[in-house]
C-alpha cells in the first residue's frame, strides 16, 4: 500500500474527510488529523468491515506556542461545536502543551514538542503514526513508517521516552479482539 491508496481508504470514512475539510476552513496551526481513525478506517476496508466499525473517537492535533488552559479549551469547544453534526468523538489536543500534562496523568516523561508531527512521532505504536491534513493543493500525508504496517494490520510498539508496556499490552487486546486478523508484535520482541 502506498500513500495514495492510504490517503483513498482512509478518506472512504465520511467522518475523516469532514473533519478534515472543518480543519482547512478554521486555519489551526499545524493541525492534523491523527492516528487510529485513520489507521482503524483502513483496516475495516481492508477486512470489508463497516467503515466506521471499532473507532471510539477521532483525535486532532494542532500545535499553538500559546499553553494556557484557556487558549486550549476555546478551541477544543470551537472544534466540537462546527463538528457537532458528525456524532461523534473528537479529541482535540494541542501539542504545544501536551508536556504540561501527560507526565502527571500517564507517569510517563513527555519532553516539549516542537510541532504536531513530533507528537505524531511518539505514538504508542509505530501502525498509528499517520496524520492528514487538507491543504490549498489538496492532502498532505505525513506517515514517518511509511504504510506497510498498516496494510500488513501489524501492531507493533514504538519504544519512545514515553512508551508504557501496559497501555500497550491494553490497546492491542483491544484492537485484536475488534480486528482478529491483526498481527500484534510482543514488547520484548527483536521482529
């Protein structure tokens, strides 16, 4: 599979494509569409699954200097009210803030990021590092492990400062008990 043919399947998901078109029209900085909405809707086409089956929500990432709470929350609920209509969950984050947070919430170190795709690049597994963003020329695909895991419907993990075995070991029960087909990779394993 290759980035065309990602962008195609995961642009099949309504969802994804709306959210994306919503995205371009309120300018965010740096902002992406991210992870397993995107890897999730190529899997159910892949498996000729309903297309939308197994995603719990759709996560956004945009990347603003600004960290305060307040700057946060307007767009969290500037973003939720123009996507009201799609029912669904939306996850907004930004990144410019994620390491005032996450340590205390999953005690894990999470150093500052410097742009949404550093944010992309410290998933907790390598299948899920995709972002899409609509740009004046059309999509822009950033996928720093190309697409051959998500093609494959390979899990594996991505040993970053912030990995956690156990958040692993809990997401990939649940993506295989949703997609049995999936290969999931061990922690501890050299392939």
């Amino acid at each position: 599979m290759d980035k065309d043919e990602c962008l195609a399947a995961a642009l099949r998901n309504r969802i994804n494509e709306h959210i994306l078109r919503e995205l371009a029209a309120l300018a965010l900085p740096d902002a992406w569409l991210v992870s397993g909405c995107l890897t999730q809707t190529v899997w159910n086409v892949l498996t000729g699954r309903p297309i939308d089956q197994g995603i719990l929500d759709y996560d956004v990432f945009y990347f603003d200097p600004d960290t305060s709470w307040e700057a946060e929350d307007a767009v969290i609920r500037n973003v939720q009210h123009r996507l009201a209509s799609a029912n669904v969950a939306i996850e907004v984050r930004n990144q410019g803030r994620v390491h005032l947070w996450y340590p205390q919430k999953h005690g894990r170190p999470y150093p500052p990021l410097a742009c949404s795709c550093e944010g992309i690049d410290r998933f907790l597994t390598k299948n899920t590092q995709i972002g899409i963003r609509h740009t004046a020329h059309g999509y822009e695909v950033y996928a720093p492990n190309g697409f051959d895991e998500i093609a494959g419907l390979i899990v594996r993990p991505n040993h970053t400062p912030n990995f956690s075995a156990a958040n692993y070991a809990a997401k990939a029960q649940r993506w295989k008990a949703q997609w049995p087909e999936l290969a999931v990779v061990e922690v501890g394993s050299a392939c």
